[in-house]
C-alpha cells in the first residue's frame, strides 16, 4: 500500500497552516475517498455541500484513477484505455451556470433542469475545501441539506435549487428574485423580503400572489415555506401596512376585484365534503389535526386556489371540465389525476363525506393527509365554472410523502399512479387493527375454494374504496424445473404491467461448427424477433441447419479468439448482442446440460510468429466438444480433439469440401441451399468424421496440448497419462507450428463473420411497429422463468430454484388500470420502445383470459 507523504497528511487532517507539497494522484483519491466516508457517517440536516460540474469532476477521476471501469466497453479489454491522463485545471462550473449570472456580485444561478451524476456533482464541504486548495476556480455553489419526508419516510437530500420567488412590490409594482430553501421558515422571508425592499418589519405585509391573483395573506409565523406550499418561480406580494397611496385594483382567483386590506385566513386546516361550511362555501368550525403535534395551520390552506370543500354530495352538472396547471414539469402528475378524478367511482366517494373512513392510525398510511388532499383536489375540479386550478396543495402533500417525486423534475406516471392508489387505500383502508392470518399449504383444493379464501384473507387485512374499484386477482403457478413440484397461489393487484411483444425482425449471422467433428463450418443467415430471446435464435438457427432430432445447439460469443460467454439462458434477450459480436452456435448430438465441455483454443507457434517476437498469439474460432467420461484422462482429451478436428485434415479434404470455401468458410449460398431444403435434408458425410478416424491413444502424440485455466494465465503440457482435475470445463490450448499446419487447414477457423454484415447497407426507415393490447396481455401471460435474482425456495427440492412461472388472471376489478413497459434492458442497454398500443375505446371484453367468469365495468 502506498503511504501518503506525512506532510500532506498533517495539512490534511483538518487545520494545519502552511502549504502542503503537491499531491500525487493516489494521494488525492485517498485523502478524498476518506472526506466522503467521513461525511457520510455525519449525515445530518444543516450539512454544506457543494455542486460540481461533471464536465471538470470527470477529468479529475480520470487523473486520480476512478471511473475507469466503467468506461471499459463491456469489460472486455483495457487496451484501448488511455491511462496517461493529465493533471486537470482549474475547476470549472462555467457550464452548470446561467449566462450573466453571478456578475454583480449575487450568487451564480445553477442552469434549470440539471441531472446529478450527468450534468453536476456534489461534494461534502472539506472534499471542496481540498479541491480548492488543490486546483482553485470555481464559481462557488454552496447547497444545504435538508430533511424531506414524513413519519416513517424521512430521508435527506441537498437542496440543489433552492425556492425561487418573484417578489412584486405593489408600491410601484417592481419585481425582483429572492432565492430562498423550501424549509425556510415564514419569519425567515419576512426578514429577506425586508432587507431586500428596505422596509420596516412591522410595516410589511407579504400575499401570496401565485399566477398573480391574491390568495393568502402570509402572517409571520414559524411555518415553513414548503409547508405553506410556495411554488417554484411563484409571485408574492409585498404591501406596507401604512401605505398611503391607493394601490393597483387586483383579482383574486375567482375574478373579484380585491382591496388592499390585510383578510383573516381561513382557520380550518382540513375540510371534508359534507362539513358545516360558511356562505362562501369554506369551513368554518369543522378541523380535523391528524399529525400528533402539528399545528391547526400547517396542513391545509382552503382558500388556495380560491376554493375549499363544497357540501354538496351530488356531481354538478357541468363540473369536471377543469384542468390542472403546470407546475414546472408536472404533466406526469397531471395526467395521472386527471384519470383518477374522472374515475365515476372514486368522483361519487370522494364528493360524499367520507370522513369516518380515514384511517388516522394506519403505519403504512399517511395519516389520511394524503386522501383528504386528493378528495380537495377533485371537488374543486368538479366545481362549476372553474378554471384551471393549480394542485399547490396536493404536490406540498406529495413532496412530503413521496420525496422522490418532491421539485420540477419529469417522473414517470405510473410510479406516481401507484404511489398514489396505493397511499389512498391505506390512508382510506376500512381495517384498523388487521387481524394475523397464518398462510396455509393448500393440498389438491379446488382452485375455487383457494381463491375464494385468499380473497377474504385480503380483504380482512385491506377494505377500502380503493380495494373495492381497483383490485383483482391472478392465479400464480410456479413449477420447479428439478422436481417438477407445483405451487399455486392466488394473489391481489392493483394493475398488470404489461410487456410489448414486438414483430420487427434482425438479420444475425451465425456460423456453425460440428462439435462431434463429422462436418465443416458454416455460415447462416436467419432473420428472427429484434426483441426475442436466444430460444427464439436456436430455432431459427435449427430450422436453417436442418437440425435433426435429438441434436441441440450451444450458443458462444467469440471475442479475442476465446469464449467471451456460453448463451445457454434460453431466455437471454437478443438486444444484449451487438451487430458488432461474432456468435457460433456448436451442433452436438443429444442435449448438453450437465456434460463436461472441452474447449479448444488455438495458438500461433509457427516460426514466422516466433521471429516476429510473438511468444504465440491467439486466432481463429475456439471448439467445444461433450466428453461422455466424468474423469478424462489425457488420452480421452487427445482422443476427442482428434475427432473435432478430423474435417480439418487435409488429406481428408475432398474437391467437394473446398469448391464452395470462402474466407476460411463453405459460401453462404451453399448455407442457404441447404437452408431451404424444407425438412428433406441429405444425410451428412460421415467420412471424414468415421472412417479416417485413428485412435490417436495408441500413437505417439499428433499434436501438443496445453491445459489452462479460466483465465488462460497458467499453461502445463498435457499428456496421454495426464491427470485432469478440473471441473464442467476444461480449456486446452492447440499449438499451430509448421508440422499442424500441414496436417490441417487453419482457414476454416479463421474471419469469423460478425453478427450483422455492415457492407453495402443503407439505412432506410421503416414503419412504427403496431401491436393490439391483447398482444401485449398475453405475452403478460406466457410462462417465463424467473430472474436468478429472484429465485423460488422449493420445498420439495429444500433448495432454491429458477422456476417457472405461469400468470393466469382469475378475477378483474371494476376500473383495471393498465401499465405498458416502455423500456426494454440488457445488461449494457436502456431501449425505450416507440411500439404503438392499438386498443380498443369501448367494450373491452377479456372474458376469454379469465379462468373465472366476471364483469369489467371500466377500463
């Protein structure tokens, strides 16, 4: 282990005066890995840190070692990396800045719609110090962290942009920009608002003037910001108590012309429809304080938006045209209430009193906070005549619950669709003290008597409205693929998360070898699903080849004339080969599973390698062949490569074998030939592979082996007595000198095509790929095996094991909400598909995938 030089570690430890030698690399990464582990032991609200542009951090890692391992290409190979990187200058947060911004002297404002680990960084406050110290530049942009969350959903997060409001003087109706955090408390904007306008503190008034109407009188209190739901970029409006000049006529949000006189707010933080209200239609005496401790105010303000909660219990006629504004990015939220709010069930609940049902004690819930926000939200939209309305509340009430959806970033619908039914039903939920139900091992019951059980079992846990419109129930089948043990169970969902089968097909190259040594190479071409998986590949591949039965094929990628990896995961998907790899299926007869492999590699031993300086490099394409011994010995291993590399002898080629070879390969015409024989296939000449075979075990040695390892590190001469100890997999290396290459023709193993042959192509775009809705339900529905990182513990087997598993719906709800996954991954790869849904708008019947008859009302 390197030691940091004493003198850079005494400056270092936190206080030392004087100047420190230059540090090296290592000593820098160190001295700032140990910062960062230090912070986060410390993590507390108040902590300073600092962002930093990716641009300039990422020429920094690149000098101190990090990062990378990550920007290897696939890991396959360091050659190409450039480790000499030089020594980065100043910092530089130029690029993360607003133009002009930071000038006069104000502080720099960050460019909106930043990502973290993209476009900027964030260090602890002594990791800025040290880089500081190290590089100087800057500008300087200090964040806090903050606490953010509720109850038991607490975390911390640093305030990256903090509160941006526009302050509106009413005296001449200046504007000016006040940046503020979020959990700033009321007092604390008073006194900037204050120092900003210089006025006195006892003669200002502030109004929250959002989209420039007057809502709220902000009276000086310890309330935060966050808490009085003040919005991004949001006016407010300063007015001097004592202010003798008339100021400009203003509307509230209802369209009425406003005095300048300082209004009581409403004192009700909560409102529920059905409660005693006053003529204006908010409530006057009716408060519900639903978190211990928190204060009357801090929950709801009824005259945001202009509204509160109206009593009436019936749908007004003309209500529910309303939109929702924009709030930054917000249309994700948007268009996920817009369908819960028109949603007839829940519009009829939640426009009736339903205040008996909120479930204050719930651990999982959100202390009904949640569902008395949502309910508020679509009386107003069912509200007459109303306009657009801005769901300040409901987004303060969101960013509390669910931090991950707090600022003006875009989220993706559906988690906040989730989030948000799955809030309203344990905020709502009917059980408050949920009974302990034992799961039961169900022994050949009817699936009726099952399901009806686990039904009432949920429902004696969870009963809400949310239950009622929202969920189903699905059968669930596993199967243990050892032995064959069937475990069934039905359980509850709140929606199918549907996958897009696609139809748009790839061309892959494939070359095939015979890996029991009774034929050449050969090439095909085969056109299969763009997203489909390798079982989809090997048949194809068997349909080209005429794969008889009883043969099988194994899948490899080639890369650096070595086995990069075995495609033996039928359900592998294809997006995780490139058109750049080269794959090789080997035909073996019988199936392979459990048989030890004996992969063969070949090295270059030949003098004219040797006088180059080339120890002996690797080429051309490996072998894999099935040894039927548990326990070879060597002369088993010389036996076997013997036979897989019999149709390479050249004594035993024939005129026939050569007339079509191009490129070490037969011609791909004579692939396809053969391709198109319709099941009619010729028997394959076995000659090569039968009758010149010798038993090399009883000769002296025809070539030179060399065991290796998995890594290809170690190399020991393998003999006919050699003892073999190694596992499913043995790797030899085959050494090519002048004598093998007269014996046999290395050409067939060389220029291995890649999968998608680039020449002459022109791009050319195609159509949008459309599939039906019922497509997408039944790839839902089709048996798949799980993930490895999600194993099932068989309890016949007593292990944990990849099963199968089988998805039959068994009953649906009366609103079925649908989500379709939009991205497909590999294991480098983010896709987001363009796959256009077609389904249908009215009488959507999915009677035919139910195993238990019911009705769908909506969809």
């Amino acid at each position: 282990m390197t030691m940091i030089d004493s003198r850079c570690l005494m400056e270092n430890g936190g206080g030392g005066g004087g100047s420190c030698l230059p540090c090296t690399p290592e000593e820098e990464k160190q001295i700032v890995e140990e910062l960062n582990r230090e912070a986060e032991r410390d993590l507390k609200e108040g902590n300073l840190y600092f962002v930093v542009s990716s641009r300039w951090f990422l020429k920094w890692e690149r000098y101190v070692g990090q990062g990378l391992v990550d920007n290897l290409d696939n890991g396959k190979s360091l050659e190409s990396q450039d480790l000499d990187v030089e020594r980065p200058g100043p910092i530089d947060n130029s690029d993360i800045i607003e133009n002009g911004s930071g000038n006069d002297g104000d502080e720099p404002e960050l460019v909106r719609m930043l990502l973290e680990g993209k476009d900027y960084v964030l260090v602890p406050k002594k990791v800025w110090e040290k880089l500081v110290q190290w590089y100087k530049g800057g500008p300087t942009l200090p964040r806090k962290m903050i606490s953010q969350g509720a109850f038991n959903k607490m975390q911390f997060n640093v305030e990256v942009y903090p509160l941006r409001l526009k302050l509106i003087d009413s005296r001449d109706d200046s504007e000016s920009t006040i940046q503020i955090s979020k959990k700033a408390s009321l007092q604390e904007l008073y006194e900037r608002v204050c120092s900003v306008r210089r006025v006195e503190r006892e003669k200002a008034s502030i109004w929250d003037y959002y989209n420039k109407q007057k809502s709220s009188q902000l009276s000086d209190s310890n309330q935060t910001l966050e808490e009085l739901h003040l919005q991004m970029d949001q006016e407010i409006l300063l007015e001097l108590k004592d202010d003798s000049s008339p100021s400009p006529s203003r509307k509230d949000s209802t369209g009425n012309e406003l005095a300048v006189v300082a209004l009581e707010p409403p004192r009700s933080p909560m409102s529920i429809a059905g409660g005693p209200v006053m003529s204006n239609g908010h409530l006057s005496s009716y408060s519900l304080n639903l978190r211990p401790g928190s204060a009357p105010n801090s929950s709801f303000k009824d005259m945001d938006d202009g509204f509160g909660a109206h009593t009436s219990v019936r749908r007004v006629e003309k209500g529910g045209l309303a939109g929702l504004q924009n709030m930054g990015n917000t249309c994700f939220m948007n268009s996920a209430l817009q369908c819960l709010v028109h949603t007839p069930q829940l519009v009829e609940y939640f426009l009736q009193d339903y205040s008996e049902e909120i479930n204050t004690q719930n651990p999982l819930g959100m202390h009904g906070e949640l569902a008395l926000a949502f309910g508020d939200l679509l009386r107003k939209l069912w509200s007459s005549g109303r306009t657009a309305v801005a769901p300040r509340v409901f987004k303060g009430k969101l960013a509390l619950f669910a931090p991950q959806f707090s600022g003006y970033n875009q989220h993706d619908s559906q988690e906040l669709l989730a989030f948000l039914l799955d809030g309203l039903h344990e905020d709502l939920n009917r059980v408050k003290q949920k009974p302990y139900i034992e799961m039961k091992d169900w022994g050949g019951e009817p699936d009726e008597e099952i399901a009806d059980e686990c039904w009432r079992n949920h429902k004696a846990r969870n009963d809400s409205v949310i239950v009622d419109v929202c969920q189903g129930q699905y059968k669930s089948t596993l199967v243990c693929p050892i032995c064959s043990k069937i475990s069934i169970t039905f359980d509850p969902f709140m929606y199918l998360s549907l996958p897009l089968p696609s139809t748009v097909t790839r061309s892959m190259t494939v070359t095939v070898f015979y890996g029991d040594g009774s034929g050449l190479p050969m090439p095909y071409t085969i056109s299969v699903l763009k997203h489909g998986n390798c079982r989809d590949l090997s048949q194809a591949l068997g349909t080209a080849c005429c794969l008889e039965g009883g043969e099988s094929l194994l899948l490899a990628e080639v890369f650096d004339h070595k086995i990069y990896r075995l495609l033996e995961n039928p359900f592998e998907p294809l997006v995780s080969i490139k058109d750049e790899d080269r794959i090789v299926a080997y035909r073996f007869s019988g199936k392979g599973a459990g048989r030890k492999k004996l992969e063969i590699i070949h090295q270059d031993k030949s003098a004219l390698e040797l006088l180059k300086g080339n120890v002996g490099k690797y080429f051309g394409t490996p072998l894999i062949t099935y040894m039927d011994d548990d326990s070879p010995s060597g002369a088993d291993i010389y036996s076997a490569a013997y036979k897989v590399l019999s149709p390479l002898k050249r004594a035993c080629s024939s005129t026939m074998a050569h007339s079509g070879k191009e490129n070490g390969f037969l011609s791909e015409a004579n692939g396809e030939t053969s391709s198109n024989c319709n099941g009619e296939c010729e028997p394959r000449d076995q000659s090569m592979g039968d009758t010149e075979l010798e038993d090399s075990s009883g000769l002296e040695l025809p070539f030179q082996l060399i065991l290796t390892d998995d890594r290809y590190s170690s190399c020991k001469p393998m003999f006919k007595d050699s003892v073999i100890n190694f596992g499913n997999h043995i790797k030899v290396v085959f050494e090519w000198t002048e004598k093998e290459q007269k014996l046999y023709d290395s050409s067939y193993l060389k220029d291995l095509p890649e999968v998608y042959n680039k020449t002459g192509y022109t791009a050319k775009k195609t159509r949008q790929e459309v599939v039906s809705l019922f497509s997408c339900l039944e790839a839902f529905l089709t048996e798949e095996p799980l993930g490895p990182d999600d194993m099932w513990y068989c309890p016949s087997c007593k292990e944990h094991r990849q099963a199968t598993k089988k998805l039959d719906l068994w009953m649906l709800p009366d609103v079925l909400v649908f989500h379709l996954k939009r991205f497909s991954y590999s294991r480098y790869l983010k896709n987001k598909l363009d796959t256009f849904v077609d389904f249908p708008i009215h009488n959507l019947d999915l009677s035919k995938y139910l195993q238990k008859r019911w009705t769908i009302s909506h969809v």
